[in-house]
C-alpha cells in the first residue's frame, strides 16, 4: 500500500501550536492522518484539539505515545535542532516542511544524520508526502485531490506535485504515494532512494518523475533508473528556459553548469529509458499513454 506510510503511521507535529502546525495538524487530522501527539517546547500538558496531547520535547512524545513519524512546522533558526531532536529520540521518519533553513546548518545535519542510518528525512522545503489509500497525510498536500491507486509520484516541486496528482486523478488514475522531497540543495532523502522504493513496492505500477534545473541529483536517478527500476518512468524536468546563474523558485533550481541545465537531465532520462513528459501540461495523458500500453 505505498511507500513511507501506512495504517500503522503515528505522527506527531513538532510545533502543533503556531500558525502553520495547527492549521496542517488539522488538516491531517480531518483526512484521516492518526495525529498522536504535538510537541512545543513550554506548551507541555496542554491539549490540541481536545484529543492530542501536546509535549515539551519529543523524547517526551515518543514514549509516551508511540510515535513513529515527525512532522516539522518550526521556524527556519530552530527546525536543524528541531530535526536532530526527532532523529535523538527515535523516530525513525521525519519530514521537515520548513522553507528557508540556512545551507550550512543543513550541512551539519546532513553529516549528523549520516551516524543514524535508522532515519529518514524527508526535506527540508518541501510538501512532505501522503498515502491515499492509508488516508496518511504528513505534510501541505491537500487530501482532496488525491485518490488511492498504483501510481507512486515524486518530485522536487510541491506545486508540480499538486498539478500532477490533479490531473491523474482526473482521468480516473489512483495514486499509491506521492512523495515531495525538497527543493534545497541539502535535502535528507534523494530522487534515487524514492525511485529504489517505489521499485521494490508491489503496489506501485508506474512512477511519475517531476525534477527540475541545478544540481545533479536527476541525472543520479536517471543512472538508477537504467541500472534497476524495471517499472516504466514518466519523466518531467521543468526550467528549460532559465538562464544561467539565476535561481528560479528553489534555493536548488540553480544553473550553475552544463549538467545542471533541463537539456542535460532530459537526454539522461531518455537514455535511461524513460518516457520524457513534454510540458506539466502532458503529466497526466502521458502516464495514462504509457499504462495503456502496459495492457
């Protein structure tokens, strides 16, 4: 049933009190997400909704409530600890949703993260994911444009993931997960890893594939792609028309070489064998072309 997710996720929302962890905390809760604490440092003893209790730190969460999912609404200064705190107290899958964290704290989280291989982190920057059939939702996604089925998506943009899961759902194309895993150049989890996953899943038929200009990381998961995913691709890179050295939108959608232009990720999912989606416009015919021809 998907990848990261499942009926046993149980989450808790570090900063459930402030604007934006109340507010998604809700969100996730309505569509079914099994929201089982909050944790806001001076808060503890205090209820969230009159059914999640809310904690002071996270070690305090997890062994009072199980949970094995962090999902991170805290300010760009605090959400490097805010991430190390999570991974310090076992929980071994965190999605930090939090945009504009310095590089250089990441670095050092990133380099952290490397002794605790026990861990996962989804972003930071990013839309986090969700599981429709789980009716798990840890992140900004909204629920409603989702349907449960065996398309497992990924991307580096939450928008593009949005305009994605929309247009397959309406052609009637369920989807097992969908994944968001940050703009940034630092980011916890890479294309290649989510790919490996989504291989290895048994109810994922076909992968859509969103990335975009700077870095390398696509033409990474286009040489994992060709070396071991044998479900077909759907493969779309946006930014064909930035110039150089100028950044679009993320903190990682840079042009800072060749490699790093739309040109050059495009013929490398080609020659990994993907089947290239021509603008974000074709996301949805494309994927229902190539399920067509699966039979």
């Amino acid at each position: 049933m998907g990848i990261l997710l499942d009926e046993n996720s149980r989450i808790l929302v570090q900063g459930i009190t402030g604007r934006e962890g109340s507010f998604h905390a809700r969100t996730g809760m309505a569509y079914g997400t099994n929201v089982v604490a909050g944790v806001t440092p001076g808060r503890g003893g205090q209820m969230f909704e009159e059914t999640v209790p809310v904690f002071n730190s996270v070690e305090e969460a997890v062994a009072e409530t199980e949970a094995n999912v962090s999902l991170i609404f805290v300010p760009p200064p605090f959400a490097p600890d805010a991430v190390v705190e999570a991974a310090d107290a076992g929980v071994p899958l965190i999605a930090c949703i939090t945009e504009g964290v310095p590089v250089q704290d990441m670095a050092r989280v990133a380099r952290y993260l490397e002794r605790k291989p026990e861990v996962r982190l989804i972003g930071p920057n990013c839309p986090g994911m969700i599981n429709p059939g789980a009716r798990c939702k840890v992140g900004i996604m909204p629920g409603n444009i989702h349907m449960p089925g065996r398309v497992g998506v990924v991307s580096r943009s939450g928008t593009l993931t949005y305009e994605a899961v929309q247009q397959l759902t309406n052609l009637g194309i369920g989807q097992s997960s969908c994944v968001g895993i940050g703009g940034d150049p630092i980011i916890g989890t890479s294309f290649a890893e989510i790919l490996r996953l989504y291989n290895e899943d048994p109810d994922t038929d076909l992968i859509v594939f969103i990335g975009e200009i700077g870095g390398t990381m696509e033409q990474e998961a286009a040489a994992y792609i060709k070396e071991s995913v044998t479900k077909p691709v759907c493969t779309l890179i946006v930014g064909a028309t930035a110039p150089p050295g100028k950044r679009m939108g993320h903190a990682g959608a840079i042009i800072t070489g060749d490699s790093a232009r739309a040109e050059a990720k495009i013929a490398a999912m080609r020659e990994a064998g993907a089947h290239i989606i021509p603008t974000p416009a074709d996301i949805g015919s494309t994927a229902q072309a190539v399920l067509a021809g699966m039979g």
